[in-house]
C-alpha cells in the first residue's frame, strides 16, 4: 500500500474510525485495507496462517497488542491476561521488546470479547500499534526509592500526555454506543492524520541501558544529583532499527543527545518533538517517515533550533552521562524494602506450556498463589516482584516442579538472546526466527563449551526480515532475515546498546551460521583481552581480518 493511501485512510477515518464497526458486523472473518490499518491504531493486526502454504482461502486471524507502560502489570492483570490466552488466543502469551503482551490468532468474532476483557483488566490496546506513540519503555527494574519510581512514573504520564483523544475505541469496543460519525475528532495533538509513521519512546536510569534507549525516537535518560535526587533528563532523538536490504536511503540509526530537561520541562520536550516529527515527516514515502531521517537530513544543530522555538523554555545542553553497564534484571534481588524480585528469563518472550516447560501453567501458580506482581523487560523477559524471603524457596520450589529454569542454567548466549516472532504469524517475515534461534543457539552453546566460552553474555538476535524488531542492529552478532532460509550476518554492536553492528556476510544459510561463527569464536577466545566482549573484540581488529579468520586466508594472529 502507498503512503498516500495509508494518509487517504487516516484523513477519512473521522477520528480513527473508519468502516471498522460496520466490518466488525459483518460475515466476512477479514477486514477490508481501510478498517485494516485503521485497526492497528486500535492495537489489532490481521494475520493469517503462513504454515499453511496450501491454503486456498486464507484463515485470517489477528494479533492483539496491549499497552502496558514500562511494562507494569499487577498479579490480576497478568492473571487475566493469561486466561484470554486459551479462550480466544493460541494459549500463549508473546512478551514483546518494548514490554507488552500480544495475543495471536484471535478471530474476528472474538476481537470485542478480547479487548473487551483488557480492558476490564484495566488496561488497553488504543496507540499499541499505527502511526502514533507506542509503547512507553521503561527500565522496569523493581524499585522502593522514590525518585527511581518518579523516573518510572514518566513512562504513565508520557503514556497519558500522548494518548489520542478520540472516542472511537470506547465506542467500536467497549461501549456499545451508537457510532457518532459527526464528530471527526481533530486529536490536539495528532490532528487527523495523525504522524507519518510510528514513534518511539524509552525512559533510562544512568548506567542501565535495558531499554537500548539509543534505538528510540525519543529516549529520556535519567540524572540524579550527589544526593540521589532526580535532576531531569537528557534527551536523545532520531534513533530507528528499520531497514531495506539493498535500499541505502533505509539505515538503522542511534539517536543524538540533543538537550537535557528538567523533570518539569519533559512532556513539554517530548510533545514538541512528536510535533516536529508530525509536521516534517515525509508522508510521501513510508521508507523514509520515521523521525530519524529528519535527524539524519536536517542534522542535529537544525533539529535543536526548530525544537527549541516549539519549547516555552530554554533546552539546557546535555549533561554527562555514566557510561552504561550491562543489566538484564534476571536473578533474584533485593529491591529495597527487604522484599526480592526475581528476573526469570522467557526464551523469546513465549509463554507456554511446550516441551515438558510448564511455563505458562508455573507463572499463572506462582502468581496466583503470591498475588505477585509483574514486570516485563524490554529483552521479552518477565519479573516476579515484592517477594518475602520466606517465599522464596517455594517459589523455586515451584519452577523446579514445572521445569521453568532459572537464568543459572542459561549460557551466557542464550541469556541474552531476542528473537522476533517472524513465521508463521508476522506477515513481513522472509525467515524464521523465534522457532529457529533456540536450535542455532543449542548448536552454538556447543561450540561455545568447546571453546571454554559458555558462561560469556554474548547478545544475539534474530529477525525474520530487516525490520528490526528484536533491535538486531545493537547485537554482538544479528542474523536478519534475508531470503529463504539465509540470513544477513551482522556483527561488532555491544551488550550496552551503544554501538551499531556492521554487516559482516549475507546470505548464510540458516545451517551455516554456527559454522561460521565457529572460527571467530575461536579467534576471540585466541586473542581477546581481559575481559573484552566479542562485539568490542570485532571492533578491534577489524572485519578485514576476521574475513581473513574466516576464510582462513592470510596473516590472522591478533596484535
Ligand atoms: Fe516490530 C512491524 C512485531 C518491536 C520495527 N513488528 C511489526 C509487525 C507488526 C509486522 C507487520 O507490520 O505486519 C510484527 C508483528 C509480528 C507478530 O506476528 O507478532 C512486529 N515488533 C514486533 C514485536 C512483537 C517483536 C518482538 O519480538 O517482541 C515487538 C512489539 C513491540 C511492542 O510491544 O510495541 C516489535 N518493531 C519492534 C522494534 C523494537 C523496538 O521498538 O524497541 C522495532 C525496531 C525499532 C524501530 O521501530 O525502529 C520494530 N516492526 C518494526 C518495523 C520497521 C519500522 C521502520 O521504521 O522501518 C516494522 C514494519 C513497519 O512498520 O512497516 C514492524
Ligand atoms: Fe516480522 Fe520482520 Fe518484525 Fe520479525 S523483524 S516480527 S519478521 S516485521
């Protein structure tokens, strides 16, 4: 679909409304192109089976993605969350990369009960997909000092700052109003095309970058005075992963610190920003729409002077950052109340029963029985927060009984891997991902035991196409979907986000991709320095030479 059809969509919909709830009605188990992409605004996309080849006529279904504000949710919440799983879903809940949940393979006929249900659970769909602010990520790192919780608190009230006004989604789903069609809402802040393309924003604390702030359009990282007191924050703008092979006017891009602002001044600075990005975005070409192609054809200096005429205050300049460590938050911790929360890690963010893991059955135990409540993490893990210590052994007791391992038992490799859901639900998708990293990574994990490298973090992540939603392009190593079976090898991003990789070989093909690596890893375990992480390792000496380690030609001892 053209971009000019998609803002045709938008421009007609009256207020994110469109034909979606006369299609709603109807027999058709589709929906047309128009109520289609408005939907997603409506946090619904439709899908079909890509299993199923033979297919004559496509079994559509659709994915369903919550907005859960850094990714916090109450025991009730995630209890009622698992439970819409096995009665209109999959029975599996998808913890996402900017800390949602989605459900798939809903049908039509159970969207309304579906997001009906969220919403009983007070929580919604509005703005989780569409050309609009996501999801607000936050480290989701539980908390009892009460200027981190502020820090955290800003994910909710850039959530609600930045939600559209409209009433079409209380009356399409919840409300059972009639459809008011006079009133095509002119969102104060959207207007009625609402934004080029969709928008981003993440919220760190200095030092932990587990959101990978500098792949958003908007990230806010946190500063703190010499008395632990929440200064404001530096403000970065125009970071993107998404790509088109072999189309250099697409790049994945880490945004630039262009200002700090005071805790005050911050809905202010990110609504300007929203704005600059609604106003100069390029509606003609939806490659090119995100808010890093202005960064990147405006340059920073142009962009901070257009932003400060939108601020009624004077932006300061970024202030000094703490480099950023590496933290996950798996594991059990103390959080400061003397009660623990423990980080367990979710293989590519699936939450099922599979495999003889009880997973999905464990959590719901768990939770039910400790009314914990829950934290998702922006590597699609989960966090079981306010533990007693005298829970603390039935708990374990309880993952053992359901086979659910602790982050001990994960390799270094695994721990910190994502992968994207890619086939069979996403239809972008060229490659497996999340049903092949787990078979590449026992393939690896082989290797890395020969090599004495098991227990190292190595990131890897896995994408189904170039799109970048496992945020491939921050990796150590990135296999991106490129063709059938064979993959875009990337290498030399880091474990802290910081760094973007490079590509390294294209079309390796899915079972060549440990034995590729193989003699890297050799290498890196040869020559690395004290403590040096592969990515930086790659950095280091250069993809010349570890070309020439690969294909075993030329001088390759390391200086
Ligand atoms: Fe994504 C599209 C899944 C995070 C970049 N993404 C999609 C769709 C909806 C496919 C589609 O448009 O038809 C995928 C649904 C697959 C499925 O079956 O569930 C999809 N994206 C995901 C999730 C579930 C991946 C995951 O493993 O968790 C993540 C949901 C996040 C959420 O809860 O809101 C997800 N997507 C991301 C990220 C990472 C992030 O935001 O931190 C990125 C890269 C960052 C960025 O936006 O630049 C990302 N998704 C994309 C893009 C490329 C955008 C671009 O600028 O080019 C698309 C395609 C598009 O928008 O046209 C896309
Ligand atoms: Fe789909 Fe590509 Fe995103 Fe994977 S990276 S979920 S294949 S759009």
């Amino acid at each position: 679909m053209s971009k000019q059809n998609v803002e045709a969509i938008k421009l007609q919909s009256q207020g994110l409304r469109g034909p979606l709830d006369e299609e709603l009605r109807n027999s058709d188990s589709f929906l047309t192109e128009a109520a289609k992409q408005i939907s997603k605004f409506h946090g619904i996309y439709q899908q079909h089976d890509r299993d199923d080849r033979k297919q004559e006529i496509k079994q559509w279904s659709f994915m369903i993605r919550t907005r859960i504000p850094g990714g916090q949710l109450t025991g009730q919440q995630y209890l009622a969350l698992d439970a819409l799983a096995s009665e209109y879903a999959n029975d599996t809940l998808r913890v996402t990369t900017r800390q949602t949940i989605q459900f798939h393979g809903v049908i039509k006929t159970d969207l309304k009960n579906t997001l009906r249900r969220i919403n009983h659970a007070l929580l919604t769909t509005l703005g989780a997909c569409g050309d609009i602010v996501r999801n607000v990520v936050a480290c989701p790192a539980p908390t009892t000092d009460p200027q981190r919780l502020a820090v955290q608190g800003f994910a909710n009230l850039l959530s609600a700052a930045l939600t559209p006004q409209t009433r079409a989604y209380h009356q399409i789903w919840l409300n059972d109003e009639p459809m008011v069609r006079e009133d095509p809402v002119d969102e104060p802040l959207y207007g009625r095309t609402f934004l080029p393309r969709k928008f981003k924003i993440a919220i760190a604390f200095p030092g932990d970058n587990c959101v990978d702030v500098f792949t958003n359009d908007v990230g806010l990282v946190a500063l703190f005075d010499g008395q632990n007191r929440l200064e404001g924050f530096n403000v970065l703008v125009g970071g993107g992963m998404g790509l088109t092979h072999n189309n250099e006017e697409t790049f994945a891009r880490l945004a630039d610190v262009v200002g700090f602002v005071k805790p005050e001044q911050v809905i202010e600075a990110v609504s300007a920003i929203v704005t600059i990005h609604r106003d100069y975005g390029d509606r003609t070409n939806r490659k090119h729409a995100r808010l890093k192609y202005i960064l990147h054809d405006w340059g920073v200096e142009r962009f901070i002077q257009v932003l400060q005429e939108r601020l009624s205050f004077e932006m300061q300049p970024a202030r000094p950052m703490p480099e950023f460590q590496i933290h996950d938050h798996l594991g059990w911790h103390e959080q400061g109340d003397g009660k623990y929360y423990l980080g367990l890690p979710i293989e590519n963010g699936r939450i099922a029963d599979r495999g003889g893991v009880w997973l999905r059955t464990g959590l719901r135990e768990i939770i039910h029985r400790y009314h914990s409540p829950v934290r998702l993490t922006a590597q699609q893990n989960l966090i079981l927060v306010d533990i007693h210590p005298e829970q603390r052994a039935a708990i374990e007791a309880l993952l053992t009984d359901h086979h659910i391992q602790a982050v001990e038992q994960f390799s270094g490799a695994r721990r910190y891997g994502i992968a994207c859901p890619a086939l069979p639900t996403c239809g972008l998708a060229i490659t497996e991902a999340e049903r092949a990293l787990p078979g590449v990574l026992d393939e690896l994990e082989m290797v890395l035991a020969e090599l004495g490298l098991l227990d190292d973090p190595i990131s890897i992540r896995m994408t189904g196409c170039p799109n970048g939603c496992a945020r491939p392009y921050v990796a150590e190593i990135a296999f991106v979907g490129r063709s059938l079976e064979k993959y875009k090898l990337y290498l030399g991003g880091n474990l802290v986000g910081t760094r973007l990789a490079e590509p390294f070989l294209d079309l390796v093909h899915i079972n060549a991709l440990v034995p590729t690596l193989r003699p890297l890893l050799t290498y890196y375990r040869d020559y690395r320095r004290e403590g040096e992480f592969f990515g930086d390792f790659c950095q280091r000496i250069g993809f010349e030479r570890l070309h020439a380690v690969y294909t075993g030609v030329g001088e390759t001892a390391a200086d």
